[in-house]
C-alpha cells in the first residue's frame, strides 16, 4: 500500500508542476482603466461655445505596451473625439460644442475598448448642463388700476390692436382680472454675456421694443374645416399656438408667432416663417412684425420659441358676432419664452435692420385665448357651434386656396397687405386680394364639393 500511495503522490505533484508552468507561458488578461468614468460640466447658453476634455488611458498586464484601444460615444451631437485612439498608456480627448443648445440636460457615453479578442470596455458618462440666460424682457403681472381695465379693452377694439382679433377684447379683458407688462430684465447683462475662448464675435441688434410699455396675449387656435386635396375628401384643421404683442403707443406696430401644433405645450422650436408657410401654416413656427404706419416690416428667421404652461382655461362661450361669429372661446394663462428670435427688415426704413426678440413669460403668464372654430358645413361636436364670421371664411379660403401665410393667420391679412403694398397700387391691389377670397370661399369651395361623391 505505501509503494501505491507514493506513486500517487508523485503523479500528484508532476500534474501540480505542469500546470504551473501553463501559467507562467500564458500572458495574463489586460486590465483597462479610465482616470474618470464621469463628467459634468454646467455652461449658461450665451457663454462658452467650445470647451474641451481628457482622461488618462490606462493598461496593465503582459503586452500593455503594444495593446490598442479605440473609443467610439453615443448620439450626441454636441460631443466630438479628438483623440479617439492609441496604443499602451494614452489620452482620450474630446470636445463639446454647445452652439445652438438651448437650457437642458445633455448626457452622451463614450466607450473606450481594447483591441484584442475579449477586449474589456470601460465607459465614461459626459453630462453638460446647458442654463438659460436672462432674457433681455421679462413679463410682470399685477393688478387693475382704476378704470383700467375697460379703458384698455375699448382701446384694443378701437384702435385695432388685436386686428380682427379684435372684436373679441370687451369680453376677454371681463374675465381677466390681472394684466401683464412686458418690462427691461434686471438681471439681463448683455456685457457679461460670452466669455469666449477667441475674440467675440459682433452681437446682434437687441430689439427695442418693450421699452414703453408694450403688452403681450396668448392665443390657441383650432379652425377645423373640410377641404378635397387631390380629390379625396378629408376633414383639415388649422391649430395654432401664438403670442401677439403691440405697442400702445402706436396702434399699427404689433408683431406676433405662431406655431401649427396639435400640442397645446412644446419645447424649443426653431423659427422658419418660409418654411411654415411652405406648408401652409399647418406645421413649423412662423413670426413678424408690423409697423403699418411706416410701412416697415419685419419676418422671422431664425431663433427659438417655446409653450410651457398652456391652462387654467374657464367657461365657453360663444362669439355673437363680428368677423369671428360662431366660434366659440374661453380665457386662460400661457407661459413660454422667445429665444434670440432675428426678424431681418424685409420692408420699409424703421431700425433696426433685423431684431433679436428675447423674452421670457414663464413665471408672469400672459392671458389667453382658447378659440374653436368648426367652419360650416362642418358639423361641430356636442356643446360647440358652426362659425361663420368673416375672418374665419378668409382663412379658410386661404387654406384652401393654398396661399396662408403666418401674417395672414395672425389676423393681419388685409391691414399688413394693403399697408405695405408700394403707394398707388395699394386700392387695387387690395380689391384683387379681396376678389380672391371670395372667389376661394365660393367658386373654388362649391367646385370641389360638386366633385365630391
């Protein structure tokens, strides 16, 4: 037994000694390491727009020296490698480019992996936090003074402020019972604003407007109607989320946005009036500004507009008459935020040559407007009513005669048309304008409901 039990003893230990030696002939696994696994970094939108960062690479293990590793990041767009690859002990570098981010949370992976078989990976988290700048306005709301109340509604009816709009003040401004002012940010600097890596470029003009006084209304708008694109019947719609805003001092300077959304709130949307009314104001944002006694004209092309609280809307009613008889309408609060909004002067002589519109009124909501319109034939649902005034049928001709335009949705089709057609031809152009909406109104929608089976 004892001769058996050392022979066993001896395979024992050969196997123990061979299998020791497999290990020292095979290369250890490579272990991959990063100096951070996570940044952060916090910027204001109107400061630094490039900004860089590294990490140390790290390798251990048989062969470290010769083991590569690339790195690869996820979907954001805002985020670039700079130095993306390397061999052994190295760095990864990147940049962020915050031009055109808006106040956010921005979060994107990087993954760094080793270039052999089985290669471990290790990730690095870069979050950027992207804080919104003072507005250069801002909006307060406080109560009526005496008599104000009704001395401002029978000014807006007066003096047009609203446009066709209009008609609709005396009984908007009975369910309100604060107001707004559009008033000079305090906090707004623009000296401080963009502590840039090379020289900073040339700010664009602020806007002047506001300064005396201007007031502001928000308005959501469905005009819901029948139209025969490519001879197939549907039911169309128009919905609309807008701001409009008007000098007191001069009744024929007012400008507006608008948005064709079916969401009654949106984050950040970028401001392309050619291209809203490209699609005939049914999607986009579309802006401009008027100052019809001058002639001058401004256009949205660029710049963000946002709805953050659109609510709080009370009791229907329905319009009894004027240009938006039938519809139907309630008051409410609309908070939101027009970012660097440029308005290039497309006519006339005012200054400047383009406005930059940065105006904040989330935290002073303006009031509101919630108008409906189904446009007759339609049947309208229960608890609503056929609208028949004659702003709606203009729209609606326009809609369908393919030729809305975002001024025109804001109530300003004939005024700014007229007011700013060059001196002489203003009558006639008007009268060919007019002809047109009739003709859009009655021939072109009694034909296609002819076509209709």
């Amino acid at each position: 037994m004892r001769p058996a039990r050392s022979h066993l003893v001896a395979v024992l230990v050969a196997a123990a000694a061979a299998t020791g030696c497999s290990k020292d002939t095979t290369s250890p696994g490579l272990a991959l390491t990063l100096s951070a696994t996570r940044r952060t970094v916090s910027f204001r939108e109107d400061s630094l727009r490039l900004t860089t960062d590294s990490v140390a690479v790290g390798i251990t293990g048989t062969g470290a020296g010769t083991a590569g590793w690339v790195a690869t990041h996820g979907g954001g767009t805002w985020l670039t490698l700079t130095s993306a690859q390397g061999t052994g002990n190295g760095m990864l570098r990147w940049a962020r480019d915050t031009t055109g981010l808006t106040d956010s949370v921005y979060v994107d992976t990087i993954t760094v992996t080793l270039q052999v078989p089985g290669g471990a990976a290790v990730r690095l988290v870069d979050s950027l936090i992207v804080r919104g700048a003072p507005a250069q306005y801002i909006s307060v709301r406080r109560a009526w003074l005496p008599g104000e109340r009704d001395a401002t509604a029978a000014y807006v009816l007066a003096a047009r402020a609203w446009d066709d709009f209009s008609d609709l003040a005396p009984a908007a401004f009975a369910t309100w019972d604060s107001t707004t002012d559009i008033i000079l940010n305090p906090l707004w600097n623009p000296a401080g604003a963009a502590p840039w890596r090379t020289s900073p470029p040339a700010r664009a003009p602020m806007s002047p407007l506001f300064a005396a006084g201007w007031s502001g209304l928000g308005m959501d708008i469905l005009i819901a109607f029948d139209s025969v694109p490519g001879g197939t019947i549907q039911r169309d719609s128009l919905n609309w989320i807008t701001v409009r805003w008007w000098n007191p001092a001069d009744s024929t300077w007012k400008g507006w946005i608008i948005r064709g959304t079916t969401a009654t709130t949106f984050t950040y949307q970028t401001v392309n009036t050619t291209a809203f009314n490209a699609t005939g104001d049914h999607t986009g944002v579309g802006a401009g500004e008027a100052r019809l006694a001058s002639g001058s004209y401004w256009e949205g092309n660029g710049g963000q507009y946002r709805i953050t609280s659109n609510g709080s809307y009370g009791t229907r009613t329905t319009i009894p008459s004027g240009p938006y008889k039938g519809g139907n309408v309630q008051s409410g609060l609309m908070g939101g935020q027009l970012n660097a909004v440029t308005m290039p002067r497309v006519l006339g002589t005012d200054t400047p040559t383009t406005k930059t519109i940065n105006w904040d009124f989330r935290a002073a909501t303006l009031n509101s407007l919630r108008i409906y319109c189904y446009f007759t034939p339609l049947t309208p649902p229960t608890g609503y009513t056929s609208c028949t005034g004659s702003a709606f049928a203009n729209i609606v001709a326009a809609a369908r005669a393919h030729r809305l335009t975002a001024a025109m949705a804001a109530g300003l089709a004939d005024s700014l048309f007229t007011a700013l057609s060059p001196r002489g031809t203003r009558r006639a152009t008007r009268r060919r304008h007019r002809r047109a909406f009739r003709s859009a109104s009655c021939g072109r929608g009694n034909e296609t409901r002819r076509r209709a089976p």
